[in-house]
C-alpha cells in the first residue's frame, strides 16, 4: 500500500471516531447536573440576567437544534460563548497550547533519552546486577506520584538550592523541574516495555543465525533486535504522549506553568462549561493527531506495513 494511501485511509477512519466523541462530549456536558446559565451568571443574578445568559448559550432552543449548531461551530472554528473571555474561547485555547506542547515534547524527548537505553541495556545483560538494578529503578519510578515528585523538586531544588525557577516560564531552566516531574513515570513504563519486547526478541530464531553468521553483537541489537522491538514502544510513548497532552494539569497547576491543563482548572474553577468543553476538544485532536503521527512511523520503523 503507498504511503499516501496509507495515511488516507487512517485520515477517513478518524472523521468518524471524532464525530462519534464530539458527540459524547455534547451529550455529557448536557446531562451535568444543574442549569449552566444559573452556575455561569452566579447565585445572585436577577432571573432576567440569567434568562439573557441562556439566549447567549443558546438554551432557549431545542437540544437537536442546539446540537447541529454546535457542530457546525466546532467545524468553522466556533467554540461557543465563555464567560470567561466572553466570547469564543479557542484563540485563548490555541494561545495556551504552545506552553503544554514544550513541557510534553521536552518530557518524550527525556524519556526517549533514558527509557528507551534503559530497558537495552537490562534486557542485553539480563540477570546481572546492572538488570537488577535498572529493574528496582523502574519499579521506585512507577510508585512515584508526579504530583509528590513535583513537590519535592520544588522544596530542593528551587527553595533549599535556590538553583531552578520555582513556578512560571522564566526561559529553559523552567522546564527542568516539571519535564521531571512529568516524565519520571513514563520513562519507568517505556523502560519496562522496551527490556519485555526486547528479552523475547532476543530469544527468536533470526538472532540465533545472525549469532551463527558471526555478526558482532551490538550490530545485532542495533540494527535487528532493536528495531523489531521498536513498534510495541513507539506504541507506548505515542499512547503517553496523549496522556501527557491532557495529564499534566496537575503538574502545570504545581508548577504554575501557563498551559492548557492550567487553564482547564481554571476553567472547571469558574464554571465556564464552555471552555471546559472547548479544551477537552481540543485534547480530544491532538490526541487523534498524536495517533496518526505514530501510525506513520510505523511505516518507517518496519516498511512491510505498507503493504498489510
């Protein structure tokens, strides 16, 4: 299958699957309990005022007419009335996203640095002591809350050292604290899945004849073993990347990091439906966006796919 082919035919199956869970999305925000016009003007506004605010929001009209609106907004890039902003949310949305991608590119890029060795290195001297000891890391990793870690970097790093920004975005130095606090437990995951993919490639047949050729051993794990064992990773780390993407809320808000998920707190905070609505579609996107991009390397780890 060519690869413009390829990416067509996993562009047509995510039209649906976003259709689908805009829906969900409409239908959830719809069953919350309570009037939204009422929790977005306040307890004491006049019933005039609050009457004003559901015309604004639109409901005052029938939900099938409310719902075929919003779609049609979604698609021509209008998110609705916040009273936050008061007016359509997405341009604030967009301005905050920038903020999230560096904190979720900079904690991939640092698990990719370590996990990925990490979990070559246990697997290529399986039982031996440094496997024993990569293995107990993995494992204190994994019973790390991010939020505690976040805590901890803040009380030594920055308050007792003085040597890292405490909060906000102050340059790149401001990325080292929540990119670790962030990543911790994704490099423990992506570490563990890649010395499990690759402990069972390195007991196949192919590496036993590469062996038997006379092939050294690092070329084997390099330029065999490793990339076989690839696709199950990338598949890992594209899955946490969606996490990351909608997950660091609470390490934003620990860190004070002007983000979408800092937003969203605000947001849930206010009572502004509408934003909350608005952010979780846009996690929605990326998080289908992050799939199709993870597909696509597929294509480059392991060609044969394309003709699956």
């Amino acid at each position: 299958m060519p690869v413009i082919s390829f990416v067509a035919l996993r562009v047509l199956r995510i039209v649906p699957i976003a259709f689908g869970v805009v829906t969900i999305i409409f239908l959830i925000f719809k069953a919350v309990p309570g009037d939204q016009a009422t929790l977005m003007v306040g307890a004491t506004a006049t019933q005039a005022e609050i009457d004003a605010m559901r015309v604004r929001l639109g409901l005052d009209r029938p939900i099938l007419e409310q719902y075929v609106s919003h779609m049609f907004g979604l698609v021509q890039g209008d998110f609705g009335w916040s009273s936050t902003f008061r007016g359509n949310p997405l341009p604030y949305i967009l301005a905050r996203l920038p903020a999230t991608l560096a904190l979720m590119l900079s904690a991939i890029a640092l698990t990719i640095v370590i996990g990925v060795p990490a979990g070559v290195v246990a697997a290529v001297h399986h039982d031996r002591w440094i496997d024993h000891l990569l293995t107990g890391f993995v494992v204190a990793l994994l019973a790390v809350p991010n939020f505690w870690l976040g805590l901890m970097l803040v009380a030594v790093l920055a308050v007792q050292m003085g040597w890292l920004p405490s909060h906000g975005f102050e340059g790149p130095a401001s990325l080292i604290m929540p990119t670790l606090a962030l990543a911790a437990r994704l490099i423990a995951l992506v570490a563990r899945m890649t010395r499990g993919v690759m402990l069972e490639e390195l007991r196949k047949d192919y590496v036993r004849t590469a062996r038997a050729k006379g092939l050294e051993g690092r070329t084997i794990v390099v330029r065999h073993v490793l990339r076989n064992a690839m696709i199950p990773t990338v598949t890992v780390i594209g899955l946490q990347m969606g996490y990351l993407l909608g997950g660091s809320t609470v390490v934003e808000r620990i860190f004070a990091w002007p983000g979408v998920g800092d937003l969203l707190l605000n947001a849930i905070g206010m009572r502004d439906y509408t934003l909350v609505q608005g952010i979780v579609v846009v996690y929605v996107a990326g998080f289908m966006l992050i799939n199709l991009v993870v597909e696509g390397l597929y294509l480059l780890i392991n060609p044969r796919l394309r003709h699956a």
